[in-house]
C-alpha cells in the first residue's frame, strides 16, 4: 500500500504543472523582497517628498492614550502601544499592484506565445494539403490513396 502510494505521489510531483509551480513560489519568494524594497527605497521617498515630507512607513493611529508625541511607529510599539499602522498597509498595497503588474505582463505574453503557436501550428496544417486529383478521372480524393474510389484505378 505504501509503495502504491509513493509511486502515485511520484507521478504527480514529477508532472509538468507541479514542477512550474514549485519554480513559481521559489522565484515569487525570492522576487518580494526586491519588490518591497523598490516599493520602500525607490517609490514611496519620492511620492513622501512630493507630499511634504512624509514617511509612510510611519503613518499611523494609536489606538490608546499617549503621553506625549511619538515621532515613530517603532517608538509607539515600544512603548506597548497598540496601533493601526495605515502608512505601512499602503506600502503593502503598491507592492501587491507591482507584483499584480509583473505578474499581468508576464501572463500576457505568454498567451501571445500560445496564440503564436497555435496560428503557427494552424498555418502548417492548412499548408498541407489533404486531397488529391485522380489522373484517370479527375476526381478530388485524398491524399492517402492508392486507389481511386471513383473509377477504381490503382495510383502510384
């Protein structure tokens, strides 16, 4: 029983759309991060500048008493107090559309390859040709033959 297992479950790790999707996560996993720093280092100090000045990777509302301003998210979780970090959600939420984006792009060309592949696959089929005429009696007939079904004579 165990060995029937394992064999199925070999047959199904070793399949195409299994070994994609592994490859997938591994270069999703490796592609966030770089996401999130273009998102945190490249676009967000630029619309903060625009925006007079703002970090928003500091943007948020304590949701208890503070005894004082606190300049940073980092100094209010310190201190214990709990938070509703919005800055940060917008940072997650540009990230998502960027990922979103590459990942839109990329299936998109890869339907156009699909689709060239199949007017490709398309055109060679039409190009060949599929019937015949008998030199006897004119008739159309297929390409196959090697006896006309019309006048029954032998082709060669």
């Amino acid at each position: 029983m165990i060995k029937n297992f394992l064999k199925e479950f070999k047959e199904f790790a070793v399949k195409g759309n299994v070994l994609d999707m592994a490859i997938g996560i591994i270069i999703g996993g490796a592609f966030s991060p770089i996401v999130s720093s273009l998102v945190n280092d490249i676009i967000m100090p630029p619309i903060g500048f625009v925006l007079g000045n703002v970090d928003f990777s500091n943007l948020y509302i304590p949701l208890a008493k503070i005894n004082g301003e606190l300049p940073t998210l980092e100094q209010a979780q310190a201190q214990g107090i709990v938070t509703i970090n919005y800055g940060l959600f917008i940072n997650t939420l540009i990230s998502f559309l960027i990922v979103s984006f590459a990942v839109f792009m990329l299936v998109k060309v890869i339907n156009k390859i699909k689709r060239d592949d199949v007017k490709d696959a398309a055109a060679a089929e039409a190009a060949e040709p599929t019937e015949k005429e008998c030199p006897y009696c004119f008739s159309k007939i297929s390409i196959k033959a090697t006896k006309c079904p019309h006048c029954t004579s032998e082709l060669h």
